[in-house]
C-alpha cells in the first residue's frame, strides 16, 4: 500500500511538471486580401512568422516559412513553430517576456 501511495505521488509530480513546458507549436490563422479588400480565395501563398522581443521593433528572437494555401473564405492557419526555420530557434525561447508575432505574406501574383 505504501509503494502505490509514494507511485501515485511521483505520478502526480511527473504530470505537474509536464503542464508546466513550453508548447511545441502554436496555431495562427489569419484572413487574407488584396489592396482593393477582397478576399484572396484558394491560392498558394508563403507566410513568413516572426517571433519579436519587447516592442514592434524589437530583436527578432525566431523566423519560419510557411507554404500554405488559403481557403473559400481566404483563410490559412500555420502552425508557429513547425514551420522551415529561417532564424533562431523556438525551443529556446524565454516566454515569460513581452513577445509581438509578425505576419508577412509573399505576394500571390509572385514576388
């Protein structure tokens, strides 16, 4: 009886800690259209995520590339930090700090 008391404590220690971490990833979606406002309908795009430090115009801490399509609605959804890394790295970020995301999408129509 005791070894199941002592078992079920480290249990219980074990699945505190796990909450505890860092998420792996995270999931943004995001809308998109053109300069005129409609929306860009079933299109390849390449969504470029930067993780900033402090302020708009802090260090940039973490990059990723995403290749995604939008949908009917002009929707995508990416999944920050399961992207092709371009700097930094995600693991390794300290989120207890003022962080801003910055979203940018390479032009449909190419470039």
């Amino acid at each position: 009886m005791k070894k199941l008391v002592i078992i079920g404590m480290l249990t219980v220690l074990l699945f505190i800690q796990a909450i505890g971490q860092v998420p792996e990833k995270f999931t943004y979606q995001g809308i998109l259209r053109n300069s005129s406002g409609d929306l860009v309908k079933n299109t390849a795009i390449t969504v470029k995520i930067s993780l900033i430090q402090g302020s708009t115009s802090g260090t940039v801490l973490y990059s990723e590339n995403h290749s995604v399509s939008t949908n009917n609605y002009g929707q995508f959804t990416v999944s920050v930090g399961g992207g092709t890394v371009a700097t930094g790295n995600f693991t390794s970020i300290n989120w207890s700090q003022l962080m801003y995301l910055k979203t940018e999408i390479a032009n449909p129509a190419g470039g």
